[in-house]
C-alpha cells in the first residue's frame, strides 16, 4: 500500500485491481431509478450461484444489520471503482430471498445510501457492472448473459437495452419483432415498456 493511501485512507492499488467486465461487455441497459424494483427483478437475469457486489454508500442501520448477517467473505475480489475514501463492500448472495429482503429494506431510503457501485459477479466473472448506480449511467451486462434474460429483465423494469459488443449474435430480435440496426454498427437495440 502507498504512503498516501495509508496516509489519507484510500483504496490501495491492489484494491483498486481484481475482477472486471472489461471486454466481457456486451450489454448495456437504461439507467434503472427504482432500486427496490432492480432488486427483485434480477433473479430473471442472474444465475443461482451470482454475488451481488455493493460499494461505497453509507447504509441505514437496519440494512447494515441485514447485510451483516446476510454477506459471505469475499469470493472473488472485485475492482474497486471508489478510490477515496475506502469504501465499505459487501457481498451478498443473489438469492431470490435476499434480495426480495433486500428490496423491501430499500424502500425506506434512498438507493445511493446502499450502494454507489452495484455489480454481480458469479465464478470469478463479472455479469452486471454498474458504476455510479441510479445516476445517467447505464448498467453493462456480460456476453455470458443471453438475450432472453436481458430482455425480461429489461422488459420487468421498462428499461431498454442494446447490444455493445459486434462479435456477439442476438438469440433472438428484440421485442419478437425485427432488430433495430443502429447505422453500420451492426449494434441492435431494443425498447421494453
């Protein structure tokens, strides 16, 4: 760790490096404003065994107890987006159950209190990688995520999405109608109310 790191207590560089979406990205969804409603709606995008990875905030006591008794030790060790002050991270089993628990917790404070950087990572792959969570920035989904369950969960939260990455081929055009090409891109997009 570097002097000014232990000095002014920010994340350290070793903190600062760990498990990305990187080139992995393939997905990019509309900024979500509703967090309880994210919550619940994830199980439709998410394998059983995914982590849900919270950074920085500042929770409420009741869902500090909650993550508190809820969170595992770390499986994988996400990059850190916040460099100062170190935050505080947790990680949470995404079961259906948590995360209605969850969801219902959230509906008394505001979303940035839970979390500044929300992602979820499953076998030492980052799925969803949301910085700056429920500002203007969108969500970035794996390839290793199908078109399918990017549309439901799209779909549930009516929110739009569109592929980001050329290489990967959508199982099916959005909206169960033809794909929306976005100029010589090759990029498609798709819009769900």
């Amino acid at each position: 760790m570097g002097i000014l790191a232990k000095l002014f207590g920010a994340a350290s560089r070793e903190e600062l490096n760990g498990i990305a979406l990187g080139q992995d990205a393939a997905w990019e969804v509309s900024p979500a404003r509703d967090f309880p409603s994210l919550l619940r709606a994830l199980p439709l995008l998410l394998p059983s065994d995914a982590v849900l990875y919270l950074e920085g905030g500042s929770p409420p006591k009741d869902i500090e107890a909650f993550l508190d008794v809820h969170c595992v030790p770390e499986r994988s060790h996400v990059a850190m987006g916040t460099i100062w002050p170190r935050p505080r991270t947790f990680h949470l089993p995404a079961t259906t159950e948590n995360l209605t628990e969850l969801a219902a917790l959230a509906e008394k404070c505001a979303a940035i209190q839970i979390a500044v950087h929300l992602h979820v990572y499953a076998q030492a792959t980052v799925l969803l990688e949301w910085h700056d969570a429920f500002w203007k920035d969108p969500l970035h989904l794996s390839v290793a995520i199908p078109e399918d369950r990017v549309r439901a969960f799209s779909s549930a939260l009516g929110l739009t999405y569109k592929m980001t990455k050329q290489n990967v081929e959508p199982d099916a055009p959005p909206n169960d109608g033809p794909a929306t090409r976005l100029g010589n891109s090759g990029i498609t997009q798709g819009r769900h109310r």
